[in-house]
C-alpha cells in the first residue's frame, strides 16, 4: 500500500502512535489537529501503563500487548537518531510496577478474585503480606486487609511519551498540521475522500479518527456518528517530597470506578510520584460534557481517599490540580478498525483513561488491520458496529452485558 495517503485526525498519543506505525509501514501519513500535539486529554493525564485494572478480556490483551511494545518502541526510537533519543528520555518510561490495596474485608475479598482471575490470563499477580507490603511502600496505611504487587505496571510522561512516537512518526516521513480543525467531510460513491478544514480542503485514501472525546462529534460531522462521550477525571499534584511512594498505589475500589457506567462522581484513590519527586494523586470520574471547571468539592473528595491509603501525606502542600476529559464509551472498550457505513473512514478511539498505556498496541493493531495483517490479538471486540458504539441510547445494563458476551465468547 505504498502510496496511499493517510489523514489522521488527532495528534495526541493515540493519533501519534497510530501514525507512527503506519509511516514506518510507507503510508503517506498527515496528522490534522484542531489544536496542538498532545495539547489536549493527553497533557491532562497521569501516564499510566497498566495492566493491573483490566480484567480477563479483549482490553487486557491490548494491554499485554500494549506492555509489551513499550520498551520495545522507545528502544527502536532512541535507536533512530539523537533527536529520537532526546524525546525518549523526555518520555520517562518507569517500570515501577503497582500495588493495588484493599482497606475493607469485601474490599479484600474482590481484590484476592480478580487477581486470582488475572493469574489465569498471564498476568503477574503477587500477593503481599503486611511485611513485604511495609516494606514495598512503608508509607501506605496500616489499615489494610490485602494487597497484591503488579510488577507488569509502569509509567510514562504522557506528554512526553507522546512527542517520542511523534518525533518517530516525522522521521519516517509524516507531517504534522497543527491549528485546522475539521469542518465536515467529503465523499463520492458512499466513500470518504477528503475533509473540509479551516484552512480548505484535505483529501487521502484513508481517513483515521483518533479525536479522543471529541471523535463522537467529529464522526458525526463526517456523517458516521460514534458513541464516543467525554468522561472528565481531575488530579492533584503536591509540591515536591523526599521519597514517599515508590510505586504507583491504588485502593481496591479503582477498578469498579474504572467500570462503572454512572454519570455521577466516582472517586478512588490512586497516588505515585514523579521524576521530579511530586506526587500525583487521583482519580476522580464523571460525566458533564466538556465543562472545564476544577470542582473543590471533587478535589476534596480525591484528597479524602488518597488519605485513607498514605496518611503520611496530611499537610502536604498541593501546589496544582489540573483536569483532562477521557473518550468513554459505555461498554468500556476501545473503538478500532474500519467503519463499515463509511467506506475511508477508520477509528482508534474510546479508550478512556487507559488511552497513554494502549496507544503503541492500539497503533500496532490499526496497522495489521489497515494493510490487511494478521493480528497479535483478535481485534473483534474493538469493531466500531457493535451496539455501545452505535446505539448510544442504549442502556448501561444492556452494554454491561453486552461486554460480558464479548469477553466469554473471545
């Protein structure tokens, strides 16, 4: 396919990834951005490579595999040239691995099957006593019921991350087109050709939208809507610590907050530092279209939980707090692969918060399935026609058990 000229709409992790691979493979690849590269939900993340809130099931594969091609990536790109390796220690890759602790005994419990459930899907999954937990994280609360160390988990900088694969995307011939948004579409015989921007109009072959929470609207602006919503999350980052967490930690309950359909505020605690020795301190999900305000009582509600796991932290200054909005779609899977309504029209969305850990795998799999690859995992479970995606009104039970099918039957 040497030749056929790409237009990914999105440059932030997802599109960068996604144009990275398919520049390497010897597409024409231009990447369109209303805004600036990884301006968006991407900056507003908290970088996590994580394997350890994905149960048994089509996402955990894309994780395992998304794990897997990480250090593999950033080694070919630092490999490539010094502006490569430059933009690779800017990404900050961490293996630090994770601890999720329980603090209650049904808290214990969940946590002690979906472990247990894990392990049978190959991921490392060791339980902790008080002992080796006090000496993991000797901060974290005396108060628990049960912990388990994910040594698979890891972090990046997420923006950081995101200028490695596009500074590998360029070197392989991309271009980048930044402050052009995309109007609407245009086609002929049922087929997308070109978009009508800002700045005029851009035609290719294939058209990839990888919008983020915007790709619902810009789908149905290209005439193919999506059910693809923003679901906001809000982080609190302290001024800078002596060592005080030394992996990332997360209370048994992120999982379901992970999980949950529920429009209204969810709040789990999940702390880890950084590089420079802040420490970063979440989550929070909910679900109020694009509205960009902090909410103290949100915030407070994140310092709460993050309490209850490191006491230690009570009277640390937070020196900012800062919000971002994650594509939610209500099955809690990724959108990616070919719009069958929409001849040119591809999708790499709807990743939620799990979309600065699954971007090189989901790139990966768009690129099998562009050039008509096989694939490392079975990409069926992302198809854009299953119901969550196109049948918005839909219920949340039914798209809970909609999932549940896709993952028995994977």
């Amino acid at each position: 396919m040497n030749g056929t000229r790409v237009v990914v709409l999105g440059a932030g992790i997802i599109g960068a990834a996604c144009a990275r691979e398919l520049a390497l493979a010897g597409l024409e690849v231009t990447l369109l951005d209303r805004g600036g590269a990884a301006a968006a939900t991407t900056s507003h993340g908290e970088g996590n490579v994580l394997v350890s809130d994905k149960g048994p099931g089509p996402e955990l594969r894309l994780a395992q595999l998304s794990r897997r091609l990480w250090p593999e990536t950033l080694a070919a790109i630092a490999e490539r040239s010094p502006a490569g390796r430059r933009a690779v220690e800017a990404a900050e890759w961490d293996p630090k691995g994770g601890i999720v602790v329980a603090t209650t005994e049904a808290g214990a419990h969940g946590l002690t099957e979906f472990a247990a459930a894990q392990r049978g899907a190959e991921v490392r999954a060791d339980a902790l006593t008080t002992d080796t937990l006090r000496a993991a994280e000797p901060f974290v609360t005396h108060a628990h019921t049960a912990a388990v160390h994910y040594p698979q988990d890891a972090q990046v900088q997420p923006a950081g991350a995101a200028a490695a694969l596009l500074t590998d995307a360029l070197a392989a011939g991309a271009t980048l087109r930044t402050g052009e948004e995309v109007l609407a579409g245009a086609g002929r015989g049922g087929r997308l050709t070109g978009v009508r921007t800002s700045d005029g109009l851009v035609e290719a072959d294939l058209f990839v939208n990888a919008a983020g929470p915007w790709s619902g609207a810009l789908a149905a602006r290209l005439g193919a809507p999506v059910a693809v919503e923003p679901r906001r999350g809000d982080v609190l980052v302290t001024t800078p610590l002596p060592p005080t967490v030394f992996h990332k930690v997360y209370d048994a309950d992120y999982v379901g907050a992970v999980g949950s359909s529920e429009e209204e505020l969810q709040t789990s605690a999940v702390v880890e530092s950084t590089q420079a020795g802040s420490v970063l301190i979440g989550s929070s999900r909910r679900r109020v279209g694009f509205d960009d305000r902090l909410r103290p009582e949100v915030l407070s509600a994140v310092a709460a939980k993050a309490l209850r796991l490191f006491p230690s932290l009570a009277g640390v200054p937070v020196m900012r707090a800062y919000g971002g909005f994650r594509p939610y779609v209500p099955d809690h899977l990724p959108v990616i692969g070919a719009d069958p309504r929409l001849a040119g029209l591809w999708h790499a969305s709807g990743h939620e918060g799990a979309g600065i850990g699954l971007s090189v795998g989901t790139g990966r799999l768009l690129r099998n399935l562009v050039l008509g690859e096989p694939t490392e995992i079975d990409a069926h479970a992302f198809r854009v026609d299953r119901p969550a995606v196109l049948e918005p009104a839909t219920a949340p039970r039914q798209h809970k058990q909609d999932r549940q099918q896709e993952q028995e039957g994977a």
